[in-house]
C-alpha cells in the first residue's frame, strides 16, 4: 500500500520490531530502522502513484457494482486486499520483510486498515472528480485517455526491483 500510509506503517512496525530487526534489510533493500528521505521519495513514485492509478482504473471498472454511499470505498479497499494482497502485495507468501518485522499480527492490522482507508480515500477522489468529468460510459472514454497516458508514465514496477541507481 502506498504513500504516507505505508511510510507510517513501516515506521510503527519498525518501532514494535525486535531489536535483531534493527539494521535488516528488507525486500526493497532498505534498513530497518531506518527512514531515508530517498526511501520516502521511492516509496511514493514507485509504489504509491502507480498503485494509486491502478486502484482508481479498478474502481472506476467496478463502481456501477458497488453500494452507493460511503460504504462504497471502505468494500472496495477491502475487495483489494481480499484479491490481490495475498498475491501483489502485502501479504506475498514469499515476502521476506513479514520474517523480519513484527509482530505478524500487528502488520495484518495495520496493512489491512491501510488497504480499506486506500479504497476510501480513492472513492472519495473518484466521487470528487465524478463531479467535473463523467464516468467512464460509451463515448467519454476519451476523456480518459490523459490519466491512462500518466498512469502509463508513471513507472509502474514491483517495489521490490532495485534499480541500477538504487546501488
């Protein structure tokens, strides 16, 4: 999950982790511990912009198929989680960062209550923007062709890849 959100959520899992964790590297190649401003900026160009395109494409896919209302955001953060955490992320069987932080518990709270506040806060755009531009319907797909061209440019990769810069 992205953004602020995750950057918190790695700091209060990095605070209630022990202290062998301290100085780890995780899966992203960052130390435990730690908070960078280069990780910051990383976390945010490479993880929360393109998931947050992702989700807002997703949502805008599904919205006719939600509950009108609030509770539209807080189910469909939760449908993503349900879909994609076990596979994407966070809860990847094969991610090594849940055998170095702790405790497991704490992160299943807290990157789930992540996910279902991202569904909020995208319905909560979406609904915003919903306002000055029509949802996606037969001939106003055109209209989105800008966000998808950002999306695209957007650097869309797995947080975990390290670039050669990263070095």
């Amino acid at each position: 999950m992205q953004g602020a959100g995750g950057r918190l959520v790695m700091r209060v899992l990095a605070v209630t982790s022990p202290a062998s964790a301290q100085g780890r590297l995780t899966e992203a190649q960052a130390n435990v511990g730690f908070p960078t401003i280069d990780g910051s900026i990383a976390l945010l160009f490479f993880g929360g912009l393109p998931a947050g395109f992702a989700a807002a494409f997703i949502y805008l896919l599904i919205h006719r198929w939600l509950p009108a209302g609030r509770r539209a955001g807080p189910l469909f953060g939760a449908l993503l989680l349900l879909v994609l955490g076990a596979s994407v992320e966070p809860f990847r069987a094969d991610n090594i960062d849940f055998a170095i932080v702790g405790p497991g518990w704490l992160s299943v709270v807290l990157f789930s209550a992540l996910a279902v506040l991202h569904g909020a806060v995208v319905a909560a755009v979406a609904g915003a923007f919903s306002e000055r531009l029509p949802l996606p319907s037969g001939q106003d797909w055109k209209h989105y062709l800008p966000l998808l061209g950002a999306w695209g440019g957007s650097g869309f990769r797995h947080p975990g890849v390290v670039l050669s810069t990263d070095r």
